[in-house]
C-alpha cells in the first residue's frame, strides 16, 4: 500500500506517517505536487540495498568475470554497489 502528501501535510502527521512506514507502506512526500521524498522502514531500505548489490554484482561479474569480488568480500569491506543508469 502507499499513500502521498504535500509536505505541508506531513509536518502536522509525521508521527502517524512514520508509524505507517515502519508497518511497510511506502509514504511519498510531495512538493509542488512532484514527489521529493518516500518514506519506508529500515528494513525495507536495507533488504532494497541487498538487492541493489546483489544485482550490480551479478552485473559486474556479467561484464567482467575476472574482476568479480565475491560479495561477501563487498559486503565486508563496506562498499556501496555503483548503478549506472
């Protein structure tokens, strides 16, 4: 599920608004009617960076298989994955 609202708002609902986040609704923030920012839980932000690195690296080793790092080895040593669009 997810919902929308102006900045403006959010700033009275932000305690309702984060709650909602936190149960998996994605809560898009808007200005000027354009979106500016979703809010989303911690959980969720962390298994969408596992996906996101695990996709550049199978990319990666797609592209260059001798260069592949294992991604444990990513993981660990800190690296955020690189996307080019």
């Amino acid at each position: 599920m997810s919902a929308s609202y102006p900045i403006a708002d959010a700033r009275g609902r932000l305690g309702e608004l984060v709650r909602r986040a936190a149960q998996r609704e994605h809560i898009t923030l808007t200005d000027q009617g354009a979106p500016v920012a979703v809010l989303v839980s911690p959980a969720e932000l962390a298994g969408l960076r596992d996906a996101l690195a695990v996709a550049c690296l199978e990319r990666d080793r797609a592209l260059n298989p001798a260069a592949a790092v294992p991604f444990e080895t990513g993981r660990a040593g800190g690296k955020e994955p690189s996307v080019a669009m």
